[in-house]
C-alpha cells in the first residue's frame, strides 16, 4: 500500500510539472518562441510522458523492497501474538531505519519474556509461602476440633494468630513489592538520612536485644519516599539485630554525589558466594532460617527494590566481623 501511494505521489507530481509546461506554452504566443526553445519545451513534455511510467514503475519496487522487512516483522509478530514460532522477528541484513526497527522489536520482546518469566516465578514463590502458614491454620483448627472440650482453646488461639501474624507479614511484603514494581511514584520530600536514621534507631532502642550504635554525619540530604527509606532502614536493622552477638552499627556519611548508610552485626557474617543470593526473593540462608523460622524472606529484596527505586543501590560489603550492608542513593 505505501508503494503504491508513494508511485501514485511520484506520477502526480510529474503531471502537474508536465501541466505547467504545456500551461507555459500555451500563454506563450507561437510566433514569441523560438525554434530552440519550442524544442526544448517538446523535448521536456515529451520526456515527461514517456518517463513517468517508468519513474512510477521504479519508485513503486523500489519503496515496496524497503518496506518488504516491516510486512514480514508483522507476520512474525501476530505469530508472537498468537504464541506460535519464533519469539523474535528477523533483522534485515543491512543498517537502514528497518534493521534498527527490528532491534529495538526484539529488544522489547525479550524484555516483556524476561517479566513474565519473573511473574510466573514471582506467582509460584508466593503461592509456596503462603500455603505453608494456611496449611498451620487448617490443621491446627481441624485437630482442635476433633475433640473440642478437651482442646487448650488459649494454645490453640496463640498458635493460630501466630500463623495469621506471618500471612499478614507476606501479603504486606507482596503488596509493597508490587507497589514497587509498578512503578507508583511515592510523594517524595528532602530528607536528612542522619535525622531519619537517629529517630528510627531511638524508637527501637527500648526493645533492641542488642545495643545499637550511630555515627551519622550532618547535612547528609536525599529526595526520597520518606515511609519507604523507613522501612529500608527497618528491614536492614531487622536483619542486623537477627544475627547480632553483641553490638549493631549504622552509619550514615557522603561519598562524592551519593549519601552512604551502612549497616553493620557482628553476627556469623555472608558467605562471599551467597552475597547475591540473599537478595532473591523468598531465599533464606540456613542461618536466618535458625535465628527466625517465621520470617518471609522478602525484607532484603524488598530493600534492594527500594534501593533502586530511588537511583542507588544496596550491596553486601566487606566485614571481617560479621555482615554489613551498604546502600548508597544520590544526594539532594
């Protein structure tokens, strides 16, 4: 079709050219033209009506070639669509507009393939976690039940909203993952991290088994979802004060254009090999599965999102004593 509109474009642009020749010729008195220039004007008008068709001809092959590529890439597509073939489209073998078409096709294809794999899997870690703490619930109510008078009511109700404690813990842990991965801008404000991490810290001085130790630095300013970086901080104390011995640090300070905060315990450390791997969702190392059997596994992904969120990162850094996490966001 576009070859075709771009040959019909040509030829009626050559007509109304070859129209204002003849229009010339015409206003023109025969006896004011020269022989010269009555051939010249015969000679144009002539070649326009013999060249047109062929002009036609070769822009119509000509554009229908460039655009054979973009039909094929349609094909391929509803291919896609209909999940049938290849999961990407062929790339002209030359560099034109086409070629570059194709790429960035494929590059969006492989993108939405890398998120429905990531769904799919995100759909079968939750759907593990959460039949487990259902599965308490019914069994536990279902053996109370088969003797009622003689059942501890009081245990029973104990160990059931134990179980409704950490569903709670994972469907607020799905929803502010989803949250983050839709991408839901937060209202963001210029935050002091020093300021934030000294109000944090003293509220859970009081129920901390373990002291917990600050040197922040002032003036240390990000823009930032306040609620999130709160509960960032929250999920690495969490963390820390899981595996801790005796003491946790947090420090907070600048390193060119980023605000740093550190996080560190003196607990049995992260293995170099398994650095990456606390930060999967819904993976526990054994020691955390020891020092917390109810926890979700989620608080580390979580803060990584958060992280990332913000245009920084969180990594797990080097401490000869124990763990330490580092996460680094730019400066307001």
């Amino acid at each position: 079709m576009q070859a075709r509109l771009t040959a019909l474009a040509t030829a009626m642009a050559g007509a109304l050219l070859l129209l204002g020749v003849l229009a010339m010729f015409v206003a023109v008195p025969v006896g004011h033209i020269g022989s010269t220039t009555l051939a010249l004007l015969l000679g144009l008008g002539l070649g326009l009506v013999l060249g047109l068709p062929l002009v036609g001809w070769i822009v119509w092959h000509a554009v229908e070639r460039a655009l054979r590529p973009v039909g094929v890439m349609t094909s391929e597509l509803d291919l896609i669509t209909k999940r049938r073939g290849a999961r990407r489209v062929s790339v002209p073998d030359r560099h034109d507009e086409v070629a570059e078409l194709a790429r960035a096709v494929n590059v969006t294809l492989e993108r939405m393939e890398h998120l429905g794999e990531r769904q799919r899997a995100w759909v079968a870690d939750a759907s593990h976690e959460l039949r487990s703490p259902l599965t308490g619930l019914r069994t536990q109510l279902e053996a109370a039940l088969q003797d009622p008078d003689e059942e501890d009511w009081p245990r029973v109700a104990q160990a059931v909203l134990s179980d409704a404690d950490r569903l709670q813990r994972i469907v607020q842990d799905l929803l502010m993952m989803a949250r983050l991965e839709s991408g839901a801008p937060g209202e963001r404000e210029r935050i002091d991290l020093g300021a934030l991490v000294r109000t944090e810290t003293a509220r859970r001085a009081v129920r901390s088994r373990v002291p917990i130790e600050l040197e922040t630095d002032e003036g240390v300013e990000v823009s930032g979802v306040r609620a999130h970086l709160v509960r960032l901080l929250t999920n690495l104390l969490d963390n820390a004060e899981r595996h801790a011995r005796s003491w946790v640090r947090v420090a907070v300070g600048s390193d060119g254009s980023d605000a740093l905060m550190m996080v560190a315990d003196d607990g049995p450390g992260i293995p170099r090999e398994e650095r990456e791997r606390v930060f999967q969702r819904f993976q526990r190392l054994a020691e955390g599965r020891r020092c917390d059997a109810g926890g979700t596994g989620l608080g580390l992904p979580i803060s990584r999102d958060i992280a990332h969120a913000h245009g920084g990162s969180l990594v797990v850094g080097e401490c000869p004593d124990g763990a330490r996490l580092i996460l680094r966001i730019p400066l307001a």
